[in-house]
C-alpha cells in the first residue's frame, strides 16, 4: 500500500508512550504527522523524530476545527 500527502492512513492500534492508541480514535477529527521508518531507526529517523518531539507544543496549541 502507498500512501501519499493528504490520503486517509489505514486504522491500526499500537503501543506508544502515551499507552495503547487506536489510531483513528486517537487522532478523532484533527492533524497528524505520521512517520514511517526502517526498523533498525537509523540516524536520520531518530533525528526527523526527535525534531518532532521537540516541536509537539506546536501541535498541542493549536485549535482543532
């Protein structure tokens, strides 16, 4: 499956850090930016992701519509 800019991602659950999520009862009617990664999280995703982390703030302030 290929998925581009603006396309609907498939439902799936997964564990995170904020605990167990399904992910479209978890990202509900907003935005979100969804990685994808070697498994082996290379020096470039771990950076990418990081970056992410540091700027969720961003994310959180902003108004849902």
């Amino acid at each position: 499956m290929t998925l581009k800019i603006g396309d609907v991602a498939p439902n799936f659950t997964a564990e995170t850090t904020d605990g167990r999520i399904n992910f479209h009862d978890w990202i509900g009617n907003s935005w979100c930016v969804l990685f994808s990664h070697p498994k082996d999280f290379t020096p470039v995703c771990t950076t990418e992701l990081g970056y992410m982390a540091r700027i969720k703030p961003e994310f959180t302030g902003r108004k849902r519509r």
